[in-house]
C-alpha cells in the first residue's frame, strides 16, 4: 500500500506540475505575441493612412496637371489668336494696291484734296519696328480720322544714304508698311485709303551728311487728306433744299496739324 500511495502521490504531483507549466506557457506566449500584433495593427494604420496621402496627393496633382494644361490651352488660344490678327493686319498691308511715285497719278481730281493732318516717325538705323513713342504718335494722329470725309492717307516712306539703293528700298518699303499695319489693324481703316508714295532713298528730307540729319531721312511720313470738292457739293446740295447755306463741316474747319 505504502508504494501505491508514492506512485499516486508522484503521478498527481507530475500533473500538477505539468498544469502549471501549461499555463506559464501560455501566459509567456501571450507576453510575448501581444506587443507584436499590437505593432502589427498599428503598421496596418499606418499603410491605409499613407495609401490615403498618396491617393490625395495623385488627385491633386491630376487637376494640378488639368489645370496646367487648360493654361496652357488658352495661352496657345491667345497666341493663335495674336497670329491671326497679325496675319490680318500683314494682309491689309499688303492689299494696299496704291503704290507709285506720285500721287497724281493715282488719284483723281487730286487738286481738290486738302491736308488737313500730317505725322512723321522716324526709325532706328536699319530697323523697320515701330517704338513706343511711334505709337504714340500715330495714335494721335489717328484722332483727326474720326471727323474726315472723302479721306485718304498718303505714307511716304524713306532711308539715310547708308547702303545700297535697292537695300533702303525695301527698308523703306517695310517702314511704310509697318505704319499702315498698325493703323489699319488698331482703327479699321479700309486698305484702299492708303496711298504708298515715293519710297526709297531718293526722298530726302535732310542732310545725310550729319547724324541729324541722317535720322530724320529714316522715316516715315503720313497725310490726311480730304476731299473738299465732297464737302462742297454737300454744302450746294443743302443750300439747293433749304434754301439756306450749310454751316461749316468739321472736317473743313479741321485746322492743319504740323509735326
């Protein structure tokens, strides 16, 4: 009885032990692991919440991109439409047909023409580029266009001496044109009204033996002149209805401008 009861004792005592250590297992293993899956799901945030960041910053950079490209849409819109309009005012210069020497050979009944405003803008050696100062000037000008009946516009362009003949031609050819395409384009003045006479070298306003002078033979001049025989025959036409004599046009009364 007495090695019964040992084994008995010894086999629960080993059971006992065996429980324990069970459960010290399983605690430790939960020690253990719980920092590690805590770790884990804090990782499992941080990935959704860097995925989200990265979704925001791709949508804001796909309308940065559309934003950009719709800028970039209209600017090439504009500059389409600044060709345009510089094709435009190209072509109305060069619609101009009243190209000659003299104005009498084109213009009919010339005698009956008045100046009634005249501006002169010069250009730097070997350019054909209006300045600043150019605009200014033929926007000015432009002023006296409003009131004028029966108009034309008279442009004379010129050269210094420097170069060869055929050289300052076409150089005064260009100056003359980039005056007509200016005010053609900015006022809508119809191509036919612009008369391109005596262009070259050959028009000398002064010496070319001075700088002065040199600089005023680089330019360009233009005229306004009326028509005055138009004015009359509105003026006899009034007086045969009323009875009455017109009063004076504007344009009649327009005093002349001098450089």
């Amino acid at each position: 009885m007495t090695l019964f009861r040992l084994r008995f004792a010894l086999t629960a005592a080993a059971l006992v032990a065996f429980g324990v250590t069970g459960c010290a297992t399983k605690n430790y293993v939960r020690t253990q692991t719980g920092p590690l899956i805590d770790h884990t799901d804090q990782l499992d945030q941080k990935t959704a919440e860097n995925n989200r960041q990265i979704h925001n910053v791709d949508d804001r950079a796909q309308a940065g991109i559309k934003q950009a490209q719709g800028t970039a849409d209209t600017a090439n819109q504009n500059a389409q439409n600044a060709t345009q309009a510089a094709n435009t005012a190209d072509t109305a210069a060069n619609d101009v047909a009243h190209r000659a020497d003299t104005l009498d050979s084109v213009v009919k009944g010339l005698d009956n023409y008045k100046q009634v405003a005249k501006v002169s803008v010069t250009f730097r050696f070997d350019k054909a580029v209006l300045t600043g100062d150019d605009k200014t000037q033929l926007d000015s000008f432009a002023q006296s266009l409003g009131s004028a009946k029966s108009y034309i516009l008279e442009v004379t362009g010129g050269t210094d001496s420097t170069g060869s003949a055929q050289y300052n031609y076409d150089l005064s050819q260009r100056r003359a044109d980039a005056v007509v395409q200016y005010l053609a384009a900015k006022y809508n003045i119809a191509p036919h009204r612009f008369y391109l006479i005596g262009i070259g070298k050959d028009q000398y306003v002064a010496s070319n033996d001075t700088a002065e002078g040199r600089k005023e033979n680089r330019r360009v001049q233009v005229q306004l002149l009326s028509n005055m025989s138009g004015n009359a025959d509105a003026q006899s036409q009034h007086t045969a209805s009323t009875g009455q004599a017109a009063p004076p046009s504007d344009q009649a009364a327009t005093p002349v401008v001098e450089e």
